[in-house]
C-alpha cells in the first residue's frame, strides 16, 4: 500500500549547516545546466524545447497568464501524487510547496481523493504551506535561471523575442546573468532588429543583454565599436564584452577605463571581461572600495600599454563567476520563525559552523553573518523583537559595512515586534525588498508576527535584487544554492 510506504520515506525539509568564512573563490560556469536544473524543469512540466520554454516565459508577462499557467501545473502535480514512482510523488509534494496559494485549493479537494496516496500527500503539503505568501521572486527567479541554462546549453533557437520580453519582469542581478547567456545562445541573424530595437529601449538591463546577443549574430562590428565612445558605461560594458568575444584588442583600454567607473555592476563586467580575455588579474577586487583598488588599476593599465597589443587573448571565451553569484551557490540558509523551535542555520559548502549554541538558539531577532573578501565581519543575533534601539544597532551594523560587503539574514523566534522604518532601509541597502515588519496600515503592526524570513545579499545591491523570501504562521524558508 502506498500510504504506508509514503509515511516511512517521506523526506522533509533538511537541517541546514551553520555558516562559517572561507574565502569566495571564482569559477567558470558549468558548459551545461547541473542536473538540478533538469529536474527543476521535470517537475515544473516545462519541456527544454522553444515550445516548453516559450510558454512559460509568456506566462511571466501577465498575472493572468501566470495564473493559468500554475493552475495548469497544479493539476498536473496532484495526478502525480500517487504516481508508481515515489521519488515523482515526492518532487510533486515539493513542487506544489513553491506555489502555495494557487495549490492550496486543489490540495483542499484532494482531501476528498479515492485514493489514500494523495489524500496524505496532500495533506502533509497543506501543512507545509500553512502561513505561506504565493509563490516568492526567490522561487521564480530559481525556475527562470534553471530554464535559462537549459536554453544556453542545448541550445534553443527562436527563443530571443520572449526572453527580451522577460527580463523587463526580472529584477534578481544573478538571474540578469543567466538571461543574457541564454539570450546570446538562443538569437539567430534574424533576430538583429529586433535586438536593436530593444538597444534602443529604456531598460538599460534589457539593453546590455542585446548588445551582447547582437554582437553574436551581427558580423558587422560598427554598431558596436560606436557604443565604446558613448555616455552609458553598461552600454561601454556590454559593447566591450560582445567585441571582446570577437578578439578586438580595441576593448582593453576602454575595460580598464570601466574600472573606476562608480557603479559595482559596471566594474565587475569589465573585470571580469578582462580576466577571461587575457588570462591576467593582478589582484582587482570589484566588489571592495575603489580608493584600495588604485594599485590594480595602474598595473592593469601598464600591462594594456605594454603588451596589449601583442598578447594572445582569449576569445571567445567563457566569463568567470560573478563573485556574488560564487558565494551563493556555495550557501545554504534556512529560517524558522515562531516559539521556542524556531531558528537560524547557515551552511557554506556543506560544512558546519559550530557557533554560539550550533543553531543560534540561544537569542531571538535577526541573524546576521556578514563575510567579505574571506573575513567574518559581523556575526550576530540582534533582538529586533525587543527594543527599536536594537533594531537601530543592526541597521548601524549594515551602515558600517565595506561596499560588496557579503550579508545573510535569518530569524530566529521573532524579529518584527520592535522592527522600524530604519531597520527596512538597512535590509534595502543590501537589496532586499520584502517588508519585514508588515502591513501596519491597521495598526499593531503584526501582521508577520513571527515569521520567518531569508535574505542573501550584499552591501550596495539595489533594492529588489537580493534572494529574499518570507513566510508568515511559522513556516520554514529555505534557499540552497545547489539548487542553481
């Protein structure tokens, strides 16, 4: 009987590891998605074929056509809970996790199911979801950056006019980089006007990821070579990496130019475009303050000068890891809000951090492990459920932080009783955007008493672009970067 063998193998929800520093190292992407990735697009039903893709790209662009395109899921998902195939009735169980507020319906009716499989199964992700908001940008973004990859590496062709559309949607910097692969792989010739068109856009993302899928698709190299004079450095960036890809020496110079440029991102493409290019590095640290970079900067400007114009560069060429993008993926972080079990738990490749009572369990309110350039700069638990002076003394913490500055927060207990307007700028400053304390609109302020909350981000993220999740009644969050 399924029902009893379902109760023996069910797997929840796993411990997470506690976090400890070690330095970020960078590494070329994988030539194919990680098997994850296939199996995140399994058990979403989305086919790698421009038809499978495509349609769930075109359900990004509506909350209608969102909409209907999970109640479609969702129904495909419950037929597989009582499957022959247990690991397909639990990848059903987890999926349906990830949409709660679409499921919760379906999962509802199944209660009333013939069969004892999916009466169960149902029940225990009702459970799981009990408190849990729809379906987060932390969720989303994991699907679009798994179909991403699948793009990049079949290749999909015809794929270009529905990514375009896409990235207007997406605001999590790591998955702008896996959308501009996958845009670079899947545009064909024909796709160049439509691509200059998007150039000619607002989106100043949406402008760099054509740039570079022009520079694949356009054999004339003018349009380009134009943009290295103009007045946009992500648009000097892009244009820079498309030729770079072309073996143009020319982009040197105008790379290390970018350098100094005042935006993080812009420095962290030239960088990077420099590096996989020539080979070299001499020490340039993005993500750290430009006055401590100045050194780097001069050597990378005397190697251009001297050999420059003789080396053998590397093209085309695959870019190293974004640094943020390497730390992640090597970061577990789980978050419990509520009562005496709930709690914090770091991991970085796998690998405990035996601190302060192994589970942070000794203090209640936000959880802080702050890591830059291989250091432990903070590493806290400040009770933000206790006094709006603590939760001043952890947004005095991130204020003090170096540009580029690593961040992970967790809740243990609860965190927004005493949580201020002053705290939500300081999550925002290392580009969080979900509102900690709630809505407060009817007074109390209470509405995410006790929730338990996830954010990994970095000092000087905009707004919007961290991995942030929440979820409300005690219900777990859980980011894993295997799962990229």
């Amino acid at each position: 009987m399924k029902l009893a063998k379902g109760h023996l193998r069910n797997i929840g929800l796993h411990t997470a590891l506690c976090l400890f520093a070690v330095s970020v190292a960078l590494g070329a992407d994988d030539a194919s998605p990680p098997d994850r990735c296939r199996e995140i697009l399994a058990e979403h039903h989305i086919d790698a074929t421009i038809g499978g893709v495509t349609a769930y790209l075109e359900s990004l662009q509506s909350i209608e056509s969102r909409r209907a395109w999970q109640d479609q899921l969702v129904a495909k998902l419950i037929a597989q809970l009582n499957d022959d195939d247990w690991s397909v009735r639990h990848a059903a169980m987890q999926t349906l996790t990830t949409m709660p507020v679409r499921a919760r319906p379906a999962l509802t009716r199944a209660l009333d199911h013939d069969d004892l499989e999916i009466v169960w199964r149902a029940r225990q992700a009702l459970q799981e979801i009990d408190g849990m908001a729809d379906e987060t940008a932390l969720d989303q973004a994991m699907l679009i950056a798994a179909v991403c990859r699948a793009i990049e590496a079949e290749p999909i062709r015809g794929a270009a006019s529905v990514l375009l559309d896409a990235t207007r949607h997406i605001r999590q910097k790591f998955v702008l980089g896996y959308v501009r692969a996958a845009l670079a792989a899947t545009a064909r010739a024909q796709d160049a006007d439509l691509l200059r068109q998007a150039i000619a856009g607002e989106d100043a993302d949406v402008r760099a990821a054509a740039i570079v899928a022009l520079g694949r698709v356009e054999a004339d190299a003018g349009e380009l070579r134009a943009m290295l004079g103009g007045d946009d450095p992500m648009a000097k960036a892009a244009a820079a990496h498309a030729l770079g890809q072309q073996g143009d020496r020319e982009v040197l110079g105008v790379l290390v130019e970018l350098l100094e440029a005042d935006r993080l991102s812009i420095r962290s493409e030239a960088v990077r475009v420099l590096r996989a290019m020539t080979g070299q590095r001499f020490g340039y640290t993005a993500y750290d303050e430009l006055a401590k970079q100045q050194s780097a900067v001069v050597q990378w400007r005397q190697w251009v000068q001297t050999s420059g114009a003789e080396a053998e560069l590397i093209h085309p060429f695959k870019l190293d890891r974004d640094q943020f993008e390497a730390f992640y993926r090597r970061l577990t972080v789980r978050s419990r809000g509520g009562g005496r079990y709930g709690r914090t738990n770091f991991g970085l490749d796998g690998k405990p951090w035996d601190g302060r009572g192994g589970q942070f369990r000794d203090s209640r309110g936000l959880t802080m492990m702050a890591v830059h350039q291989g250091k432990t700069l903070v590493l806290r638990t400040f009770d933000t459920y206790r006094s709006p002076l603590i939760t001043d003394d952890f947004a005095k913490a991130i204020a003090a932080l170096p540009v580029g500055c690593f961040v992970v927060l967790g809740v243990n207990d609860e965190a927004t009783a005493n949580f201020n307007a002053t705290g939500q700028r300081a999550l925002e400053s290392i580009g969080g955007k979900i509102n900690l304390k709630g809505n407060t609109s009817k007074g109390g302020g209470r509405s995410h008493w006790r929730a338990s909350y996830l954010c990994v981000g970095y000092k000087g993220l905009p707004s919007g672009y961290a991995l942030d999740k929440l979820a409300v009644r005690q219900s777990i969050v859980w980011f894993s970067g295997n799962d990229y």
